[in-house]
C-alpha cells in the first residue's frame, strides 16, 4: 500500500465487533432511571423528623400535658419522650449516612419502613389514646403526617435501586 492509503491497524475480530456495537439509529436499552422525587421525599422526612425532634426534646412537658396521666407519672412519660427523642435522632443519622454512603440502603430502607409503620400503630394503640378530648383534633393531623412519612419511607425503599448515583449529597 502506498502512503496515501495506510494498511488498515484493526484485525478482523475488532471491526467485527465494531459493527455489532449498536448504533444511536436502533432501540437502545435505556439506563436506569433516577427516581426524581426521592431528594423531596427525603427533604420531607427530615422536615417532619426535625419538628417531631424539636417538639419532643424541648417541649416535652408541653407534648404530655395532652394525655390523661397522672401527677406522679408525668416525669416518667416526660423521660420516655425524651429518650425517644434521641432514639429517633440516631435512626436518622444512620439512615441519612446509610443513603450517602451507599451502605445496603435498600435493606436498611426496608427495615426503617418497618419500623416507622410498627411505630406509628404502637403509638396509636398505646399512647393516642388516652388524649384529652380537646387534643384528639391537633394529634389527628400529627398522625397523618406521621403516615405520609411512613409512605414516603416506603417509596424510598421500593426505589431504592433509583435512588441518585454516588457521589451522594443530601442537598444536589
């Protein structure tokens, strides 16, 4: 061959296997999609833990003057608000760093799913109802808040898989 005309460098199995490769004409396999409301459902969560928190730790007296307990239990029901307070705190510290780090999300989004559900109906059974009746109007809107989130913690386990690629932030 002459200068003008270079012997061509590929060998047969290579530029057969460039013409399998398919093209932008045909249908291609698309990736995977990213669920587009799974920051908003996150943003949701931390906004209704973050009240629940907030509500819980520096009102508590507040928060147990809406049940019907007696003078001599208040300090323990004001102590179990508490606490459960701090139990919700790290639940979200380790579900937020399971999701950015990528630790078995899907597995630790299902078991918080679970979690939040079985919480929200003990709480129902055993704490809900013994309100005031002049309180049952107010926790009725904080119990539908508490089953969107269990909802949203659903979504988020069912969409895991799509949940947005590493790098993770919470907030891009």
């Amino acid at each position: 061959m002459s200068a003008e005309h270079p012997r061509p460098e590929l060998t047969p199995q290579e530029l057969q296997a460039l013409r399998d490769l398919p093209s932008g004409d045909g249908p291609t396999e698309p990736p995977t999609r990213v669920d587009r409301w799974f920051r908003v459902r996150n943003l949701y969560l931390l906004s209704v833990i973050g009240y629940y928190v907030v509500k819980l730790l520096f009102f508590a007296e507040a928060t147990v003057a809406r049940f019907a307990a007696s003078p001599d239990e208040v300090d323990d029901l004001v102590r179990y608000v508490q606490l459960r307070a701090v139990f919700v705190i790290a639940a979200t510290l380790f579900y937020v760093w399971s999701y950015l780090r990528n630790w078995r999300f899907e597995m630790v989004a299902v078991v918080f799913t679970v979690i939040g559900l079985t919480s929200l109906v003990m709480d129902y059974f055993n704490a809900y109802m013994y309100l005031h009746e002049d309180a049952i109007r107010l926790v009725s809107w904080f119990l539908l808040l508490r089953a969107i989130a269990v909802v949203c913690l659903a979504l988020n386990a069912i969409n895991a898989a799509r949940a947005p690629q590493m790098p993770r932030t919470l907030w891009s």
